[in-house]
C-alpha cells in the first residue's frame, strides 16, 4: 500500500515538472503548417517576379500558414517590382519580407516590396530606402523635385522635367499608399522617394517602417509566434515557432530566364540569330546555321520584349548588322561595314533603357562583339576578293580553254563538227580539219557554236 502510494507521488511530480518545462519551452504547436523560405539576393527583374510568384502559388497549394521572403537587393525593375507587389497583394498565404542576413539592403524597389508584405522585418546590420525612380534614358540627370530654392527676389529657380515630375509623384503615392494600407509610417515612406531617404533597421523599427527586429531565422518565427494575419480577406493565426521550414529554389525555368533576361546574353542572342540567318541566305541548304539562328534571334527577342529597351538602340543594332551583311555584296570598299560597326555599338550601349544595376550592357562584350564583327567582315571582304581574281570555272564563260573531244566530222565541211564538252555536243569550227576522237582546245564561243584548235597540230 505505501508503495502505490510512494508510486503515485512520484508520478504526480513527474507529471507536474513536464508541464512546467512544456510552459517555460513551448514547442510548435499539433499539427502546425510549415513555413515557405524563398531567399531573394541581387537586381529584381523578370527571373525573380516569376520566381516569387510561382512560389506564392506552391505555398497556397501545399497549406503553407507563411512565407518568408529573405531579401537582399539593389532594385530592380519597374514592372517586376509591380508583379511581385500585386502577387503578394493578392495572396491568400501571408508574406514576412525579411531584411537579411547582416549587411543586406532593400533599396529602391525592394523598400516597395518590404513595406508592400504583411509582416515586415529586418535584421541587425541592414538598411532600407533610396526609393528614388532611376531616371531612364541617355538625358543628363536633373535635380529631383522639392521645394525648389529662390533668389533673392523669391522667385523660384529652374524646375525639373515633367517627366521626372510624373515618374517622382507616381512612385510616392505608390510607397505611400503601400505603408497607409499596412498600417506603416506612410510620412517616411513618402521621404523615402522623395528625398531618397533611408534608414537602418534599428532606426526603422522606432519609426514604424517595420514590424519586428530579429538576428536570424529562428528569432523572427520566434517573434511572430501567435501573430494575427489578415491575407486573402481572411485572419490567419500563425503558429510558427519551431515550424519546419519548407525552402524554394530557383529551379532551371527560373535560372533559364534568369540567364536570358540578362541584357549582355540578350545582345549576344541577337547577334548570333542574324548572323546565322544571313549565312543561311549565303549557302542555302546548310540547315545547321538557319535553325541556330532562328532559335538565338527568337530567344533574344523574348528578352528584349521583357526589358526596358531603347527601340532607338535597338534599331541601331539591326541597321549595322545588315550594313556590315550588305558590305559581302556590295562593292562599297568597306564605307557599309564601317558604317554597321559605329551603328552596332552605339545600339549596343544605348539599348536597356535604364541606369539599374545590373542591368546594364558590359562595354567589354559590346567591344567583343564589335571587334569580332570586324574581324568577320574584313575576312569575308578578301575571300570575296580573291575569288573575284580567279578565273571563271563555270558557265559559259568557263568554256574557253576547256579540253574536248571531236565526236563527228561533217563529209562536206572537214573544218566543222561536233564535239563533246562538259556532258553536252557543241557545234565546232576549226581552221584545219577535224578528224573523230580528235582532242581540241575551245578558243572562243559564238552564241552555240564554239572555235576550236587541235591540241597536237601534227
């Protein structure tokens, strides 16, 4: 009897210290839905919209309660900031964009999509802002707008373009109305185009431009532990602390676009494309160069219709390529392939229509690619004109001095009749006569008949 009851006394306080340890160290709650990781590193443009897009869609799929978007960026793009924005907008799986690791930025574009989430959240060491629109375009730059500064007699100075006007109040109602709809420091997020402000992330946290300040992972799925969520018209409670954690990768449709879209790879796709069709045209029947063509110039046209392109540069590039293909043909002593070249690389560096970065041509591949023009140019020019310099071989031009055998001899007229030249019979003269089975030299042709000499006057 004193044993059961020693057992039972035990048992309790066993009981009793596992429950003070479950209080004091939560784990993840009974059948809590694991967390979407999809990291973000480097310029947003068409490659990474579709990425975040597509894993917003697999997220919702698969019952996932978060994503958490680890940004590090530069910018990026207009229309893909826009596309990533929306989808996060629209999506019935809640997004924490998360700032990081140390060091890590979300400049310009990326201060949209960080206000633009549900959860917003950065990690020691990290900055956001600068939110300024890139002015686009070969224009020299021109002040932003603000108050502009008067004279002495108050009278405001210059003002900038009404393009940079527009471009600049569009992008701050759209960061403003971002941070009014998330509860957020719309005043800073307004400051932050305007005046291309930016902030750290300890600074940021005090200001209401983010929601939580977390040194890893871990600490920020610790933090949003029981937050309530408003995403697709629904409250979401999340459960997220020690929740496993489900990681996107970029797979090969993102890493193709990715490569594609580069504006370097875009040129040089373009490049081989023409190149390949007008070998074609040259020898047709190679096969082999118009199918690699087609493919280049139809995979360099997908990405330029994805980039900002400069139609200006771009018809450059066309214009000097068909120059430099027109100098095989033409007799102009080098005026076309010259001319292409300065045309092809002046496209070439005016073609992306934006300052972002990377999203610029290297002018190392633009010199590559127009040395390499060049060198293609000038070697066809002189093996056009070494050919020119060698006799004809073919045609009818190619019959004098061609050897042929007499096949018959008329019985009346021994200084004429038929030879065999190149498969066919050929009426012949001679000054002597003809003998059959004779070998004759052509001297010169007369419409169809052709002046012969015996090879062995003897």
């Amino acid at each position: 009897m004193n044993f059961r009851r020693l057992f039972r006394h035990r048992a309790w306080a066993c009981a009793s210290f596992l429950l003070v340890l479950a209080l004091a160290h939560p784990g993840p709650a009974a059948g809590a839905a694991p967390v979407g990781l999809l990291t973000l590193d480097g310029a947003i443009g068409p490659a990474t919209a579709d990425h975040v897009v597509r894993s917003l869609a697999h997220a919702h799929e698969r019952g996932q309660q978060l994503l958490v978007l680890r940004m590090d960026t530069p910018g990026g793009l207009d229309t893909s900031m826009r596309t990533v924005i929306k989808a996060i907008l629209a999506s019935p799986v809640p997004v924490a964009t998360w700032v990081a690791p140390s060091g890590a930025r979300a400049a310009s574009a990326g201060t949209y999509i960080l206000v633009a989430s549900h959860i917003a959240a950065m990690a020691p060491g990290t900055n956001v802002g600068a939110a300024t629109p890139v002015e686009i375009g070969l224009a020299p730059r021109q002040p932003e707008p603000g108050p502009a500064p008067k004279d002495a007699a108050g009278a405001g100075q210059d003002k900038p373009p009404a393009m940079t006007a527009k471009q600049v109040n569009d992008a701050a109602a759209y960061l403003r109305s971002l941070a009014q709809l998330r509860g957020r420091n719309a005043d800073w997020a307004e400051r932050a185009v305007r005046d291309a402000s930016s902030l750290s992330a300890e600074d940021a946290l005090r200001l209401n431009v983010v929601d939580h300040l977390a040194a890893d992972l871990p600490a920020l799925l610790a933090q949003l532990d029981g937050r309530r969520v408003v995403a697709g018209g629904k409250v979401h409670r999340l459960a997220t602390r020690g929740a496993a954690l489900v990681e996107y990768l970029p797979d090969w449709r993102t890493s193709a676009l990715a490569a594609i879209t580069s504006p370097g790879v875009a040129l040089l796709l373009m490049t081989i494309g023409f190149y390949g069709l007008v070998f074609e045209f040259m020898n047709p029947g190679a096969v082999a160069p118009g199918v690699i063509g087609a493919i280049c110039l139809l995979l360099g046209l997908y990405a330029l219709q994805m980039l900002p392109v400069n139609y200006a540069g771009l018809a450059l590039i066309v214009l000097g390529l068909a120059f430099m293909a027109g100098e095989a043909f033409l007799p102009s002593f080098g005026i076309l392939g010259l001319g292409g070249i300065a045309a092809f690389v002046a496209g070439a560096l005016m073609l992306v229509d934006t300052e972002l970065p990377g999203y610029g041509i290297p002018p190392g591949l633009v010199g590559t690619l127009g040395v390499a023009s060049a060198l293609l140019l000038f070697g066809t020019v002189r093996l056009a004109l070494k050919t020119r310099r060698r006799p004809v071989r073919s045609g009818a031009d190619g019959l004098i001095g061609a050897l042929c055998t007499v096949s018959s001899v008329g019985e009346r007229r021994p200084h004429e009749g038929w030879v065999q030249l190149e498969g066919e019979l050929w009426r012949a003269v001679c000054s002597t006569p003809l003998r059959p089975s004779q070998t004759v030299r052509v001297v010169g042709r007369t419409g169809l008949t052709v002046e012969v000499v015996p090879v062995d006057p003897a």
